[in-house]
C-alpha cells in the first residue's frame, strides 16, 4: 500500500478548502456481496473526499460510503466515495490504515452539509 503522486502543474493550488479534525464516522463498504460495515476516524475533509484512518483494511478503488453526522450530532449524510490511495498509518492509535477518499459527484445538498456542518466554503479565484 502506497501513496502515489499526482502530478501536478508547478503553479499548482487546491481550490477545494479542506478542514483538518479528527472525528469518529462510521463507512461501509460497497464492493463485497455482503453489507461490510467499519469505523474511521475521518482527519480530513474538502467539498470533494476526505482523507481517513481505519483499521479495516482496503484496496485502492474500493467503493465505499461514509456517513457524516453534522458536527452538533443532529444528523448525518452518506457521502459515496472510491478509494484513491492507501497506506500504513504511523499513528496506529487512530487506525493501521490511512485512505483518501474521493467522492463521487456530490450533489448540491451534501456540499452545502459540508459548507454548513463542517465550515467548508468555496475558495475566492485570485
């Protein structure tokens, strides 16, 4: 399990915000013939995936759900997502495991739960 390197332009910025936290989520896992549930600790996350730490173990392009409870506890979306990368976690209190998560083709309602329930915002072009 290995991080590789997007390559990216020298003038490269992410224009996504992400917000760095450790949160307890709950995700399951798409691609088996049974339901396969696990618990993650997410790190962080932008309008677009989230980077997690998890004891289960996955291969990249496992399709997966995460749910996100807004950070009140009063309730919670299912973001659907593809495992981009993997690797071992340094940290294994937290998990063996750290994964980044992209999500696929999130709608309106879930980028406004992330702009809301995890101050995410849209970053102003330069």
């Amino acid at each position: 399990m290995k991080k590789i390197p997007r390559p990216h332009p020298e003038n490269f910025k992410r224009t996504n915000k992400r917000v760095v936290m450790v949160k307890s989520i709950k995700g399951r896992i798409l691609n088996s013939s049974q339901v396969d549930d696990f618990r993650a600790q997410l790190v962080n996350v932008s309008s677009t995936g989230a980077q997690i730490y998890s004891n289960k173990s996955m291969v990249d392009k496992t399709d997966l759900r995460l749910e996100l409870d807004s950070l009140d506890g009063s309730h919670a979306m299912t973001f659907p997502g593809k495992v981009v990368w993997s690797r071992k976690n340094p940290m294994k209190t937290m998990g063996r495991f750290a994964y980044g998560i992209n999500f696929e083709k999130p709608t309106p309602d879930q980028v406004n739960f992330l702009e809301k329930h995890y101050s995410l915002s849209s970053v102003p072009e330069e």
